[in-house]
C-alpha cells in the first residue's frame, strides 16, 4: 500500500493483497472497520470467522489506546476463547511532538491481550509490512497446532497379545 494521508474513520474499507512470508505466499484480506458501531454487526461477523487480527490505536489519542480493552473484550466475547492470533500496534510513531501513549504504556496492554506488539507509521511505511508478516506467522502457526492435534496417533490393542493397531 501507499499511504493516502486521509482517512475516514466512519467508513469501512476492505482490501486484499498476497505477499510472501518465509517463502510462502499468503493472501490477505483486510477489513478495517475503524471501530465504528455502525458496522458492529459486520465487524462481529468477520471477528467470528477470521484467523487473525490486528488491533490499531494512535499512539498521538491516549483514548484510542482504552478503546482497545473494548475491541479486545468483543473479539473474546465473539470468539468464544482468550488465544488466536492478535497483534497491537501502535501508530503514528513517528509523529513524536504529539504522542501521548508512551511505548511502555503499548507494551503493558499488548502483554494484558497475550499479544505481540509493534509500533508503526502508515504514513512513514514503518513496520507496516512487519506488522502482516508477523500475523501470517501466528495464523500458521495456530493452524499447524490444530492440525498435529487432529493428526495425532493413538494406538489401540487388536487383541490380548502385544499387537497395537493405530489410527
């Protein structure tokens, strides 16, 4: 992506691009819902259903940090479970003159969430790509551990002697 420098919190944007992580191509689809309660119902939807999930807040609006508790409880609500792929950014980091959420302050929720973090700059293109990198690792790395559960093998005695069948 290319940065726009504008944005329009009240409208819901989708957007999809493949980029190649560890040799692998990975196609995302990213819906950016801005918190906004006008798409609640969508947004619990795609929550529901997707594999991971980035959190953003400004690190220039103190306010949009506490609004990640909300976005976080939903996303647990929603899901049904504490674990899944989530990583919080923190942006606008270059934007020094006007922060209002220190790094720490990121930090401590991200560790409150169970999550990774990173703070970024759509605008300067800081840690923008790391950011989907590191969510495509967590998806992968969910999904290789839900598969080595299902493929576990069990072994079962066929009779008295000391033959084991498994499956």
């Amino acid at each position: 992506g290319v940065y726009l420098g504008r944005y329009d919190p009240t409208i819901e944007d989708r957007f999809r691009k493949q980029i190649e992580v560890d040799g692998r191509l990975a196609a995302l689809e990213i819906l950016d819902t801005a918190g906004t309660e006008q798409f609640a119902a969508m947004r619990d939807l795609y929550m529901k259903h997707g594999d991971g999930f980035v959190i953003v807040y400004s690190v220039t609006d103190a306010r949009s940090l506490a609004e990640t508790t909300n976005i976080f409880q939903n996303l647990v609500r929603t899901r049904r479970q504490y674990h899944f792929p989530l990583i919080l950014v923190g942006n606008k980091c270059d934007d020094t003159e006007n922060r209002q959420v220190l790094l720490w302050e990121g930090e401590q929720m991200a560790a409150h969430f169970n999550s990774t973090f990173c703070e970024a700059s759509a605008k300067a293109n800081i840690h923008v790509l790391e950011i989907f990198e590191d969510i495509i690792k967590q998806i992968r790395y969910e999904e290789s551990v839900v598969l080595s559960r299902h493929n576990e093998k069990r072994w079962y005695p066929v009779n008295d002697q000391s033959s084991c069948c498994f499956m």
